[in-house]
C-alpha cells in the first residue's frame, strides 16, 4: 500500500477514536503510539519506532550511516528525537493514529546508486515498521546527505552494485 | 470495585508482575524510568518499573525494554496474557485488572556501535 512517499498527508489528529473496539491508535501527549486491546493499552514510544527505522536503513547495501556529518544541522528539522540516542541519529519520526511518517538521513557509499538505495531504504523502512509495530507508513523521506569513498574507513557497507 | 489491598500485598504483586514480564524471552528488562520514578513501593521493598493505580478497574502499568525480533503488540500481548496468568489466584481486584504495557525502549539486536 504505502509504496510511494511523495504524497504529503496531513497529520493524523490525536482525537477520538481511542475508545473504539479492537486496534486502534490514539497519539497521546507523551510521545507514544497507543494500541487499545481488551484488556488495556499498549504504548510504543517514539524513540523505538525510531530505531526500528534506523535500524531497517542500515540494513540496506550502500548504506554506510545514518545522519551524516550535517545531521545535528538539520536535527531541528527532522525533529521529533527524543533522547538523541546513538541508534535513532538521522531519524525522525512522527508517530499518529494508527500512522507514521519517518525521516531518514543517510551517508551512502560511492558510487552506489542513489535512487535505488533511497527506494530500498524506503521498501525496507516501511516493511519494517508495519510489522513490528502495527502502524501504517505514509510516507518515508530519505535524504541522501553525504557520501563515503573508498579509503576513508568506516563502517563499509562492502561491495556496492557498480555498472 | 474498591481496592482494599495493604501496601505489602501491592508490592507483593508488582513483584509477580515484574517477575512475569522479565521471564518473558521477548523483554529484555523492565524500564525504571530515566530516573528509576517508576516504581511501586510497599512492604520495605522496591519494585522497579511497575506501578499499580489505585483505581476502578485497577490500572497495572508495566515499563519494558523489548528485545529486537517479534512485532511490538505481540510482545505486549503476551506479557499482558503472562500477567494475567501470575494474577489469577491473587483476589478479583488483580484479576479484573487492565494491564497496561508501555514498551520504552528496545535493545539493539547487535552491540551498539
């Protein structure tokens, strides 16, 4: 479903809904998803749907680290992080009723293919998120901020689809 | 439904709860909170990262880090069944209870670089 991220959708409000039956995802004051089951309420926190997505990015060949060298720059605009934690660098995320929108900031490897990376990313991402957490993805948005060549070590990624 | 129950008895079943949940291979542990406030307290001891509210039903909020590998309301469900399950001989008011999980964290699946 959601494959594509360049639709922009509104922010999910918070209100009502929550006391429906079954599975549905009310967003409180306090940084978490809300999940009402029977028997009470599960509440996921931002900072792990956070890092379910960094960890997703990782995941994909070509991706050498999440935020890159201006990622503190752009901190305030990819926003939401609550406890700037290693793992959940270069992510943000905003977490609504039953739905979420991820940031992703990345440094990829020369000369990887940076579209399909990004699609990667993305595919990964969204698989990622609406199976271990139960929300929907709507949108996804990577930004390619930097890029490793070989020689300057760091955590390489390895061999790189190169045409 | 009133809760009548002694502060001992209370923190006697937080520590069933956190006994329950942390047996669990899904939890990693239980969260304390970022400066050990959540707790419930009774009978001399300390149980960190379960609070139980005095309320009707009665509230049992339960605090954990999660491992990496199962869907988050899956783990969440079976801690709440593994509670349920401890609780079921320890009076109506713990029976009846709403057991609510808040999964704080969750541990990376490989040592964190």
């Amino acid at each position: 479903m959601a494959d594509t991220a360049s639709t922009k959708t509104s922010e999910p409000t918070g209100a009502s809904g929550g006391e429906s039956a079954g599975q549905a995802l009310s967003r409180r004051s306090t940084g978490a998803a809300e999940l009402q089951e029977s028997r009470g309420v599960t509440t996921i926190q931002d900072s792990v749907v956070a890092k379910i997505a960094g960890l997703a990015a990782r995941e994909v060949a070509g991706v050498v680290s999440l935020g890159g060298a201006t990622a503190s720059a752009i901190g305030g605009v990819m926003g939401r992080l609550r406890g700037s934690e290693h793992s959940t660098a270069g992510v943000g995320v905003e977490v609504g009723e039953r739905q979420a929108a991820i940031d992703i900031a990345l440094k990829v490897e020369y000369p990887a293919r940076l579209h399909e990376v990004a699609s990667s990313v993305r595919e990964n991402v969204i698989d990622r998120i609406e199976t271990m957490t139960g929300l929907e993805v709507v949108e996804v948005n990577v930004a390619v901020l930097d890029l490793s060549f070989p020689g300057d070590e760091e955590e390489d990624a390895g061999s790189q689809r190169v045409e | 439904m009133t809760l009548t129950t002694a502060a001992a008895e209370i923190a006697a079943a937080a520590a069933e709860i956190a006994a329950a949940a942390t047996g669990l291979p899904t939890v990693a542990r239980l969260y304390h909170g970022a400066v050990g406030e959540i707790a419930t307290y009774g009978g001399g001891r300390r149980v960190g990262g379960v609070r139980i509210r005095p309320d009707s039903p009665l509230q049992i909020d339960v605090h954990i880090v999660a491992r990496y590998g199962r869907p988050l309301p899956e783990i969440a469900t079976s801690v709440r069944t593994e509670i349920a399950h401890r609780l079921r001989d320890r009076g109506p008011a713990l029976v009846d209870a709403v057991i609510n999980v808040h999964i704080a964290d969750m541990e990376d699946p490989q040592v964190p670089t």
